[in-house]
C-alpha cells in the first residue's frame, strides 16, 4: 500500500513539473466578470459568468467564435491529428445493419453504407428478398444535420409516421406516409419533443408543449405538457385535446396505446424516474380513464394486453422488477396478478413475440434472455454466443420469427435469426467491421469504493499488450437516472486500443445496472457515492498496473460530464486529460433551463435547504478552485443543445480558464448545428473523435 501511495504522490509531482517546464501559461480568449449573484438559504453565491446564459446575444456569439477559434488553433499543433481522421474513416467504411423488425407483412432495417452522414430504412417482403429503400434520412438536408427522430406505424400498418429532429435538437415534426405507396401525407406537426405517436384508428395520440417564444427556442422552460388526438387529413390546430392539467405545469403526460389500439395509457411523471397510470378501454365509447397507480414512486410500464388483460413490468415494491397482469375491471394493485416474479437479476426488458414472453435480465451487466409462456412458466433460455450484450426481439403476437443482436467492446454486432417454435437461432447478419476481435481481450474486474461496495469494471485492450503502468488509458462512466452502462462495441476506441492503449468502463452507482436500490445509492445526497466510485476507479487502473495518472484520461457525458467536472475538482492530480461532454455543470441553476426541472428527482431542488448544501457541495462550476493545477481539459457542448443547454459548457470554461494555474490547456469545442448527440452526423462525429483522441494522446506526450 504504501508502494502506491508513492507512485500516485511522484506522478502528481511530475504532472506539475511538467505543467511547470512548459514555455508559458495560455492566453485565453477574455471571459468578461460581471456581478451577478443568487441567494439560498441564507447563502449569497457569486455567478459572474451569467451573461453567457444569453445564447442569443452578440456578446455570448461573440465569445463563442473566439473560443472555437482559439481551440482550433491548438488542435492545429498536433501533427497525426489528420491521421486519426483518416483512420477513423477508414474504420467507419463498411456496411452496418439494425436488427431487423417486422411489421404486418414486411420486414424493416436500417442500414449504413459507412460513410452516409445518416442510416438509411429499408423494406423487404421476406429475409430473403431484395431489399429496397423505404425512407432516406439523407435526403432531408444536404449536410446530414437533420435526423430520423423515430418511426411509429399504424395498428393496421398501413401508415407510417415518422419524426424527424433539426440540428440536434429535441424538438421534433412529425409527418405521415402511406407505406403501399410511400407518398407523404400533408399531415405536418410541430413543436414536439419528448413525445412518439400512439396510432388509434385513423390517427394518434401524442403530447405537446407550448410553442416557444421566438429567442428561447432552444432555452425556454419546458411546461405545460398537453395530451392531443391527431386525426389524418387534417390541421395540427384541429386536434382534440385529450387531457391537461393546469395546476401541474410541471408534471408531464404522455400516452401510448396497445398494438391493437384497444387501450390508452396515460402516464404522468414529475421528472426522469416514477409515473402514475390510468387507462382508457377504447372499445367501450363513453368510458373514462382509470386509475391504475396514482402516485409517482416507481416506474411501471404496460407492454401489451392478453384477452383484455393489461401485461406490464413494473418496479413497485421490486426493485429488480416483476410481470404483471391487470384486470380493469378490478385494478387494485391489490388484485394485481404476478406472472413473473422478482428475480436475483434486474429485468430489463420483456417483449411479447409469438405468444411468448422474451425476458432480458442483466447478470452482472451482460445479457441473458429468459422464455416463459403466457402463464409465467419458463420454457427456455436463449443460448447466446458468449457475455456480451444482446438486444432484440421484438415483434407481434402471432409472428414466430424474430431477430436479435450480439455484441461487446471488443465484439462487433452480429444478428441472429430466431426460429421461436423450435428455438434454434441461425446467423442472419455477420459484422464486415474493420476490427480483428481475435487480436484484443475484454475482461470484466472489481474494485472496492470507498464505503467497501464492489464495483463492476470492464477493461479492453491488445491480447498481447504488455502491462507496464505505462499504457494510455481512457475511463468512461456515466453513474445516474437508473441508466446501466454497457459494454457496446464502439468503431472508435479502436484508435485507442491499436495504439497499445485501455479502454475502461466503471459502472457506478445511480446507474441501473443492479435494479432500483443501485440508482437510489447514487442518486440524491447519496451521488457522492457515484464520484467515490469512479474515483476508485481510477485509483484501482494505477494500483492493478494498466496505467499512472499521467496516462489516465476519463470522459463522460451529460450526467456524466457532471461526474467529469466533479472529480476534477475532488481529484486533479490523478488524472492527465479530461472530456467533460455536454454535462451538467451548473447545479444551482440547472431547474431553470428547457427539461431541467425533470431531473430535480435525481439531483434535489435548490428549493429544499438539505438539496441545496448538497448540490452547493459538488457542483462543478461552484466548486473550481483558482489556483489549482488542473490537468488538460477538452469540454464539448452544441449550439443546439437543449437538453443540457451550453450555457452550462459556456460558463463552466470561462471559470475553468480562469482559476488555472498551470499550463495545461483547458479547451471547448461548441459544436455548431449540433445538439445532445443524437442524429448527429457521420462526417462530425469522425472529426470529433480526431480531434478527442489526438489531444488525448498529444497531452500524454504519447506519439503515434
């Protein structure tokens, strides 16, 4: 032990020396002081950077462009920075398929030639017809900045809508074709967000906020929530409203309907986790809604209905989640059936396909499929290839054919064909990905945070990749709103991993990866258990001997830019670069911005005193300390982010800049046309991991 503690104590020491023997600190671009401050119980906090939150002012542009342009100008000194690209692209080039879905009679997937900016829908009458093309998202704009943002067909599969997203963000318009002909509706809906089509007869249900001011499109709080039935053929401004609610502005419906358009849902929710339910059987005109769950403590889901039987999954008292049914002519959770009941490992997802129930567990973050028949009983397990990570089948009712995927980091995904009466899964699609799997291993490890809990870490590297502190090495996590982090292949990290480096990912806790009690655990005044955790992450990759804090870098993004900013402040000497992406950094003024206020169940309210010294805590802007060596930094955010809006970024760099010490560079890149990352572009997302992974190894002092 106190071997390590010698070796964290020298590379801390380098790691200044080395910011120290450099020729001379950076010349930012200037970040104006400006008094602003708000109170909290009693507490008066400074927040001299707010005028950044003006995404629409000359000055907040103005500093924008200064600050691309200076970024870009550093990026320019790495000289294999066009190599990475080119790699990159080349690792990109190849045809990647979806699992295939059917609907009625046909049977959809998407595919990417490579390098098309989005994947394209196709259609093809059997597995084994030709395919043709259904829908081209590359066609909706000449640079590929406007996103498929979801597809919802018909009960009758007649019609198709589909929503698309400009720009990255999460506003969405929604249109319809007619998929005998593929011709366009005129239907045309917008200002949506958060919200799918629930189809009911010859339309659908869906939910709406207000239309936004002109200016605070992208900012504006987002309330109001209502509930509309879209009638094809007709004005948006004709839709009926179905349910609002005025005295909750901020506690949001939306609906959804059974396969058959038999039953609406009507879900509401306070923010990211818990929702109450009532249903509505449309097959009896004149009937009202009724209530299922009235409170918003848990999570509960309807996946479809048998003989009039509502089946749903819910976390109610089973924190790793249990199959129910629901009679509506007697709905008390009392009178609630169990068809599944709770098991050791958290379900994740159940599917009704062949009137079979398709149950994905999480066994220690990997995939496992479980059959049971309508009554509960298992009939079968589904056999996969080896621990990694498998999503899929999915279909109707009566459909005896279906589809999964299989992939891990080091794994690229392969899709699998189930026969569902004999079982026997076939090869359907192989991966032409420019990856050899053979050549690179993925082990998954534990560690011991802080407090003693064990912590799940996967680790990918060469096969015959000599182990010698030494290795460049990236740590990933996330850690927050029940989301488990799993092992997918990503083309990217091949750069990393070719150049004798480590990829790590920590599954934290907050995330879901063991069923509710984890999300509690790191959620609240429980998330610094969630830095702790990734903190011993680190610590355990120095200790185990992949890497040394000269060598480590870590990224994170959105909830998990919130972990990156606040382990740099708790920590700065363990690591050597650092990627805060489109995070959460402001925790005192996050409730104030487009979807904000939704995540206070996860974070607290600065409303509540105990929430507010939590938060105070460790909010990343509020805790920079100037004078600190801070080790190299490279923050992401969009100019179309409106889930974690860049003011957060904005603020976050100028503070960073300015406290400083050393000579490290702190960078932002503000993606243009740009939002949380969804839809974004094949071109950008490869020049966005060029520039990423050329500053990783450039501030390692690693050539390549």
């Amino acid at each position: 032990m106190r071997n390590i503690t010698y070796l964290l104590i020298g590379s801390a020491i380098l790691i200044v020396l080395l910011h120290n023997i450099a020729p001379e600190p950076l010349l930012y671009p200037k970040s104006a002081k400006i008094i602003a401050s708000d109170k909290y119980h009693g507490v008066t906090v400074s927040d001299p950077y707010r005028w950044l939150e003006d995404d629409n002012s000359l000055q907040t542009k103005a500093w924008v462009e200064k600050q691309n342009a200076f970024t870009s100008s550093y990026l320019r000194r790495i000289p294999y920075r066009r190599k990475i690209e080119k790699r990159l692209k080349e690792l990109w080039d190849y045809p990647t398929h979806s699992t295939p879905f059917q609907k009625g009679n046909k049977i959809y997937f998407y595919k990417n030639e490579g390098l098309q900016n989005q994947s394209v829908l196709y259609v093809q009458d059997t597995p084994n017809s030709e395919a043709r093309i259904f829908l081209n998202p590359n066609n909706f704009s000449k640079d590929g900045t406007v996103a498929l943002g979801g597809i919802y067909f018909s009960n009758d599969n007649r019609y198709m809508g589909y929503a698309i997203q400009r720009a990255g963000s999460d506003w969405r318009e929604f249109y319809v074709l007619d998929v005998a002909t593929g011709q366009l509706l005129a239907d045309h809906l917008k200002w949506l967000k958060f919200s799918g089509m629930s189809w009911c007869g010859e339309g659908f249900y869906y939910n709406a906020f207000p239309k936004p001011t002109e200016g605070d499109e992208l900012s504006a709080s987002n309330e109001n929530s209502k509930v509309f039935y879209h009638r094809l053929e007709t004005k948006q401004e004709q839709d009926e409203l179905i349910f609002f609610d005025p005295k909750t502005p901020r506690v949001s419906p939306y609906p959804s309907t059974t396969d058959d358009g038999r039953f609406l849902m009507l879900y509401r929710s306070k923010g990211t986790y818990g929702q109450s339910l009532a249903v509505k059987d449309l097959s009896k005109p004149g009937t009202s809604f009724i209530p299922i769950v009235t409170d918003y403590s848990s999570e509960i889901s309807i996946i479809d209905h048998i003989d009039g039987q509502l089946l749903a999954i819910t976390d109610r008292n089973t924190p790793n989640r249990k199959v129910i049914l629901i009679d509506l002519e007697n709905p008390n959770e009392s009178s609630w059936k169990t068809v599944i009941n709770e098991q050791e490992h958290v379900l994740t997802n159940l599917n009704l396909v062949g009137n079979k129930l398709f149950a994905h567990y999480m066994v220690d973050i990997v995939s496992e499929w479980s059959i049971y028949d309508l009554d509960g009983n298992r009939v079968g397990d589904v056999n996969l290839p080896g621990a990694g990570i498998s999503s899929g089948f999915k279909g109707n009712k009566d459909q005896m054919v279906t589809w999964y995927s299989f992939q891990s980091i080091v794994r690229p995904p392969i899709i699998y064909q189930y026969d569902i009466e004999s079982g026997v899964s076939s090869l359907y699609q192989s991966s032409m990905a420019k990856f050899d799997q053979e050549s690179f291993v993925l082990k998954q490890e534990f560690y011991s945070s802080r407090d003693g809990t064990k912590i799940p870490i996967f680790i990918a590297h060469k096969r015959d990749l000599h182990i010698d502190s030494q290795r460049p090495t990236l740590l990933y996590a996330y850690g927050g709103f029940n989301i488990p982090i799993r092992p997918y292949f990503n083309k990217t990290l091949s750069i990393i991993l070719e150049n004798d480096g480590v990829y790590a990912m920590a599954n934290l806790r907050g995330g879901g990866e063991y069923g509710e009690e984890w999300h509690q655990s790191g959620m609240l005044e429980n998330k610094q258990n969630v830095f702790d955790d990734f903190i011993a992450a680190s610590e355990y990759l120095i200790t185990a001997g992949y890497t040394s804090p000269t060598k480590l870098a870590i990224r994170g993004g959105s909830n998990g830019g919130l972990l990156i900013g606040a382990v740099l402040n708790q920590r700065p000497d363990l690591f050597r670069v650092a990627f805060p992406e489109v995070g959460v950094m402001d925790m005192l003024r996050y409730e104030k911005f487009t979807i904000g206020w939704a995540w206070a169940v996860e974070y607290g309210s600065v409303i509540e005193r105990n929430h507010f010294n939590n938060l105070y805590r460790y909010s990343p802007l509020h805790n920079i300390r100037s004078g600190e060596y801070y080790p190299s930094v490279l923050i992401y955010t969009a100019d179309h982010d409106d889930r974690v809006v860049p003011a957060h970024s904005f603020k976050y760099a100028a503070s960073m800049q300015n406290a400083q010490a050393g000579v490290a560079p702190i960078l932002i890149r503000i993606g243009t046309s740009a939002g949380h990352g969804a839809g974004k572009p094949t071109q950008k997302r490869i020049e966005e991991y060029a520039e990423k992974w050329a500053f990783m190894f450039y501030e390692m002092g690693v050539e390549i």
